[in-house]
C-alpha cells in the first residue's frame, strides 16, 4: 500500500507513469503462447491450441439447417422500438407453447435506452348521461405515428451442430477490461482437451501484451480493430466467439461485421444492448496517480464486487488469471474509451446468429434485467442463470459454465414438428430462461 502510494506520488511530480507495460507470469510454458503484431509497434499475446485430431475414415459433411430469418424492426420518434418476427422457420419452433401449438410470429415493443417516459395525461371525467337516447361518441382517433426508421432483414443461415472434432471449428475469448486471456484458463483447457481449436488474446496494455502511452490506442474502435485483426488471421469456416463483459461488444461487432463466419455467440455478463458512452462522473476519471494510488482500493472492490464470496480461493483465481492487474493509465484511459453510439438496440437486433446469454446472478456490475432486455431486442437467445455465480462466473463456477457452453456448441434446431421433444417453457417473445444450480453439476 506505501509502495503503490509513493509511486503515486511520483508519478504527479515526474508527470510519467510508472511501470507503463507490465507483462505478466504465466504457468504457461513461453512456446505457448504466439506474439501478433496487428500494427506496427502494436503487439498482443495470443494463447493459440490446435488439438491433435485422429483423420476420420469417411469424411461426411455435419447436416445443417437452413433458416430463414425474416425480421423487421421499426423505430419512431417518440423512443419506442417495435420488432416483427414475420414468421421465420427457426423462430417458429423456438416459440413453442407448453401445448405444443408453434406461434408463426411475434412482435416485441421495447423502449429505448435514452427514452425517458412521458407522463399521459389523465383520463376526462364521464359525461353526465343525458335524458333521452344518445350514442356515446366515438373515441377521438389516434394520430397515426411516422417511423424514424425502418430496418428489415431477410437473410439464410446455416445453423448446425460444432464438435471438437470438426476442423472448421475455432472458439475464440475475448476478456473485458483488467482482464487476460488467462481468466480462460479453465474454457481453453476443457476445450481443446475436446478437440477444439481455441484462441484467446490479451487487449492492449492487458496481459502480455504492449501497453501504449496514448489514450487513442484503448478507443473501443482502436480495440475492435485489433480483434477485428485477430479475428481475420485465426478464422475458420465456423467460428463461434466468447465474451465477457466489455468483451461481449467486440464479439458482436464481429458477429455484425462477418455474419458469414460466425457461427454462434455466447455473451457472458455482457450487459443490454445499449450504446456505449464513457460515465463522466466515475471514479476511473481521476488522474493515472491518483488511481496509482487507490489500485489496492480498486482491486479490493473489484474483488468484493466481482466474485460471490471472497474468500482465499477467489484471490488466488484473481491472482491466477490476472485480472484487475493494468495500469491506472492504461485501465483510465479504457473506461474513457467506451464510446461505442452504433452499439444500439437496432444493431443488436440485426443480429441473426444464435446467441447465449449468461449471467451470474451475484453480479454487482451487471443487473440481471440489462441481459433479459438483451434476451428480449436478440432474434433468438438463450438466457442461462447460475445462482452462485457473480460478475467473474467463468472463473467461480468453471464446470457449470463449461458444460453450458458445450451444450450449445452442440445446439442445431430440431425442424420436425411431431417427433421434436418439449423443451422448457418459454415467454411469448421467444427468450428461453434456465437457473443452474452449481452443486447440482459437481
């Protein structure tokens, strides 16, 4: 604590920061990990496993099912959003009842994030009735509301089953702020033990990777680039992208930028589906000494914050996977850098690539209503519950979150009708909900 406050001191009077790139330690042997220049003078550590596969004898293609995504999303004036599901295949079968009737369409009316409510003004008092037979008159007509804008999306997708031992196959993590790659050491282990090729890369000034003295080079667009570079060089013929939290907004950038490759998504903690915009009140806006100084402070609470209970075992995950390890100007100038005004309900509701939700119901950064309003704007999404999992959920709850994931990469939609088992109940707007208990997987 002195150490961390006389550096902060000297970092106000020298006007320099200290201990700019920091690389970590790893239990990872060096040869493990590869070192990308995505520009130049701009590295990040890349921790790249390809399994080795047995040749299958017969080499037969995985079927997969084409859906139709057919969708229409109207915005107006006054801030609210309506989305149509006109009736596409997937969808359909998805929004199942319990009686086993399919639903042709649905239609979600949601309001804008930046839309504060107006109050409507009180209804009129009744009319006296008069003597005599009159015909109440008629309700005063509704003025007819001009749209904003109108998005429509009509697109094919191959929808199909992803095993470990498909070479076409790559999952890629993404970490989010004062995170590493290391914070996926239990997801990269259990995968590519199944056979899959996984790629998990440390963000600018995290990790292993160069810390540059310039607060351009932490833009949201600045890193989007560089998992954009990332994306382009390990990219297979399906890929299936892993975020968490500030790392699920560059998984879908990615998923809206190359819908073709894309395969599935899976959005941990990643928050609703709102433009971002750095908080000018937020304590990450202090000076880099400043926070220099509080960095004992800072991961205290991230630690109180980010894990349900906080006990030796979550400071040695904390330790392990370095998160909530950066510089305080690195870490400053990344919360400064979340401007992101594209990133709203219409481009997250553009997506069609099938998406799972996750969140720990502990989460003290995330609220659980921001991933159901994510849940609601997605075309079809799975939101999955664990009960003793917080922000950190990967790292806590490690074998329940495994096993979520890999029931998903081996998710394709059921087209059949009459022989297609009931799945769980879901809501009218088509958002499957389950809680898993961690014990029940031990």
């Amino acid at each position: 604590m002195l150490t961390s406050i006389a550096d902060g001191i000297l970092c106000c009077l020298t006007g320099k920061a200290a201990n700019l790139v920091m690389p970590v330690g790893s239990s990872q042997p060096a040869d493990a990990f590869e070192f990308v220049e995505v520009k130049p003078g701009r590295v990040l550590r890349v921790r790249h496993i390809i399994p080795d596969r047995q040749a299958p004898a017969v080499t037969e293609e995985d079927p997969s099912v084409s859906v139709h995504c057919k969708r229409k999303i109207t915005v107006y004036r006054n801030g609210q959003l309506v989305i149509e599901n006109l009736g596409d295949v997937l969808y359909s079968e998805i929004l199942q009842c319990q009686d086993g009737d399919l639903e042709p369409c649905s239609t979600v009316e949601v309001e804008l994030a930046d839309y504060k409510e107006v109050p409507t003004s009180p209804e009129p008092k009744p009319v006296p009735p008069v003597v005599g037979e009159q015909k109440p008159a008629p309700p005063p007509r509704r003025r007819r509301r001009k749209p904003k804008r109108v998005v429509t999306i009509d697109s094919e997708r191959e929808i199909s089953s992803c095993k470990g031992t498909h070479s076409d196959v790559a999952l890629f993590f993404v970490h989010g702020v004062g995170g590493s790659l290391d914070i996926w050491g239990s997801q990269l282990d259990f995968f590519s033990r199944l056979g899959y090729e996984v790629i998990a890369a440390d963000l600018a000034g995290h990790g292993a990777s160069t810390a540059p003295h310039i607060a351009a080079a932490y833009t949201f667009y600045a890193l989007a680039e560089d998992m954009r570079a990332i994306f382009k060089r390990y990219a297979r013929k399906r890929n299936i992208l892993i975020g968490h939290s500030y790392g699920v907004s560059f998984c879908t950038f990615l998923a809206h930028e190359y819908p073709d490759q894309v395969h599935k998504v899976v959005m941990i903690n990643g928050g609703g589906p709102t433009a971002l915009e750095p908080s000018l009140c937020s304590i990450f806006q202090l000076p880099p000494c400043v926070l220099h100084c509080l960095s004992p402070c800072l991961a205290w609470s991230f630690l109180k914050a980010g894990f349900a209970r906080q006990g030796a075992k979550e400071k040695q995950l904390l330790k392990n996977g370095n998160a909530f390890n950066v510089n305080p100007f690195v870490l400053r100038a990344m919360m400064s850098g979340q401007y992101w005004p594209e990133g709203d309900e219409v481009y997250h509701a553009e997506l069609t690539v099938p998406i799972l939700l996750v969140h720990g119901v502990h989460d003290k950064f995330v609220p659980m209503d921001e991933d159901q309003r994510m849940a609601e704007i997605l075309l079809f999404a799975f939101l999955k519950v664990i009960e003793e999992g917080s922000h950190m959920v990967m790292m806590e709850c490690p074998d329940t979150v495994n096993t979520l994931l890999h029931e998903f990469f081996l998710w394709e939609p059921d087209m059949s009708k009459k022989d297609a088992t009931k799945t769980d109940p879901v809501p009218a707007n088509g958002v499957a909900i389950q809680t898993t208990n961690n014990h029940t997987d031990k």
